[in-house]
C-alpha cells in the first residue's frame, strides 16, 4: 500500500465551527495533521481532500479504486441520499470505510439509513475525530493481514 484516500463529503470544511456539541471542536485540518503523521509513521502517502459537490467524490472514490488505494469515506449528509456514491464504491471496486464523527443512529432517523454501508468494508462512527484514526488502523491492520 503506498497510499491511503481520505475523503470528505459537504460541510466537513466547516468542522470545527459547525455545531461543536454534535461534531466537537477539532477542524479538518487537524485532523489531516493527526492522520499525516500516523501515515508518515508507516512511509504510506496521504491523499486527503474535501468537496461539497458530490461528483468530485466520486471522480476520488473511482480514482482510488483504480489506483487500488484503501479510502477512509465521510460522506457527511450525501452518505443518506447518494446512490451515485454506491455505485462509485461498487464500479470502481474501492475498499472503502464508511466513517462518522457522530454516532448517527442516535440522531435523527434519516441518519439512520446509508447508501454506502452496504457497499463498505466496515463503519466507523460516534467517537469524533478519533473514528478516522480507528478507520486508518483498520486499513493499516488490514493490509498486514495481507502479507
């Protein structure tokens, strides 16, 4: 593995300042920095980036597939509404973790309900910022089970 594919879908730019009680203080940024050094850590490439248009995700989800690179997905709201994202996941054969930095099936019911999960390898969600920490270990866990 010589890359991991962060993505974030809408709103995530505003981490940090968006309602702090449900998604905690920590920016996009910061958390950039904390994957960058666990990915520095194990000489694995980070390729992080954020849109609010969800054809830039999928163009990222089929670019990784292609490339064979694991992606860590915060779809943000386009996880409960977007099928063209399943079908990315699915035509581009990417590995993908669903992530969430809130737990959503204690939000409102329409959270509840995601497009991606089904096409995930696995879901992380409700414990802020760390999810995307525990979704890194997973691809990284992942990927020495392999050899």
């Amino acid at each position: 593995m010589s890359a991991v594919h962060v993505l974030n879908g809408p709103n995530l730019n505003l981490l940090g300042k968006r309602e702090p009680a449900i998604y905690g203080t920590a920016s996009l940024d910061d958390i950039r920095a904390t994957l960058e050094k666990r990915c520095a850590e194990r000489g694995v490439s980070l390729v992080f980036r954020q849109s609010n248009h969800e054809g830039d995700l999928v163009d990222w989800i089929q670019e990784a597939g292609g490339a064979g690179a694991p992606v860590i997905l915060n779809a943000g709201a386009l996880t409960h509404t977007s099928i063209a994202l399943y079908d990315a996941i699915k035509g581009a054969q990417a590995v993908v973790i669903e992530v969430h930095l809130s737990n959503v099936h204690a939000r409102e019911s329409f959270r509840s309900h995601s497009f991606i999960s089904p096409a995930a390898r696995g879901v992380i969600a409700g414990f802020g910022p760390l999810s995307y920490v525990l979704a890194l270990d997973a691809v990284f866990e992942n990927e020495l089970r392999k050899s």
